[in-house]
C-alpha cells in the first residue's frame, strides 16, 4: 500500500512537470517498470479501479512519447532540408535529387502518355515533365494516363508547391 503511495505522488509530480522538462527520454523505462509493477500490484489486491488507471496512464505515456519522437524526426528532417533558413542550397539540392527520383520514376511508369520511345530522349522528356508539373507550369504534351501514375504526378505537385514556397520564403527571410 505504502509503495503504490509513493508510485501515485510520483505520478502527480510527473504530469505536473513544466514543459521543458525532458523526463519522456530519461526516464521512460522507469516509468514504464513502475506501471508494470502498480498493475501487477493492484491485480494481486484485487484492486481494479486503480489498475485501470495505471493502465491507461501507461498507454498515454507510450503514446506521447511515440508523439514526441515522430515531432522530433520530422523536426530533424526539415533542419535538414531547409537548414532553418540559414542554408537555401540545401533545398536546391534536395529539389535536385527529387529530379532525379521523379524523372527516373517517370521513366519506368508505364501509363505516362507522350514519353518517346527512344532512351536519351525519355530521360531528357522525364525531366522535363517533372519541372514542368513541379513548377506548374505544364504544357500538356505529355500527361498522366493511369490512377499510379496520376498519384505520382499529385505527389510531385504536391512537392512542387512545398519547395517552391519553401525557397521563395527562405530567400524573402534572407533579404528582409
């Protein structure tokens, strides 16, 4: 009874903990031990109000720490990308290997009218139709005929509009 006491007080002093308090990372398998443990407790006591409690406290701790590192990945990954501003090259270097994915992509996808038979001149009309559907520009000669390859042509748009305003926002942070 004592040790399920001190289990709750540590509880009410971890979710009340401020919010730059890293505790998720340093002190996860501690917590996640002491849940197992009340559970166990209070199973053996018959007390299953309060299991209860330690369950669904444990799933939302896992929960949010799963929340936690997907904001972190995605964190990291725009750092990457972007370089928070300080480094435009990099979005120019990742514009370019998405060239290079989607023009190979567009080589291989069976289902894109007005591609040329020829092999130089498919990859030099793959690349060309990525930048024109990336820039929206589009001229029509050469389009999606399939629903995979219609979503692929969605998916570079969609990317298109990210780096473009990405790129233009970044330069306009640079200047003003």
């Amino acid at each position: 009874v004592m040790f399920l006491k001190w289990v709750q007080q540590c509880y009410y002093y971890y979710q009340r903990r401020p919010t730059y308090c890293d505790a998720e990372y340093q002190y996860a398998p501690f917590i996640e031990e002491i849940t197992a443990l009340c559970v166990t407790c209070c199973k053996e006591n018959c007390d299953f109000t309060r299991m209860s409690n330690y369950i669904m406290f444990r799933e939302k701790f896992i929960t949010d720490k799963e929340k936690k590192k997907v904001k972190k990945i995605v964190r990291k990954a725009v750092g990457v990308i972007a370089g928070y501003g300080e480094r435009p090259m990099r979005l120019l270097i990742c514009f370019g290997i998405l060239a290079v994915v989607f023009s190979v992509t567009y080589f291989f996808l069976p289902g894109i009218v007005g591609l040329p038979d020829n092999a130089f001149d498919r990859v030099i009309a793959s690349l060309y139709f990525y930048i024109t559907t990336c820039l929206t520009i589009g001229y029509g000669e050469i389009y999606p005929e399939t629903s995979w390859a219609m979503m692929v042509v969605m998916l570079n748009e969609i990317l298109g509009f990210v780096i473009g305003g990405s790129f233009i926002s970044l330069y306009l942070r640079k200047i003003f």
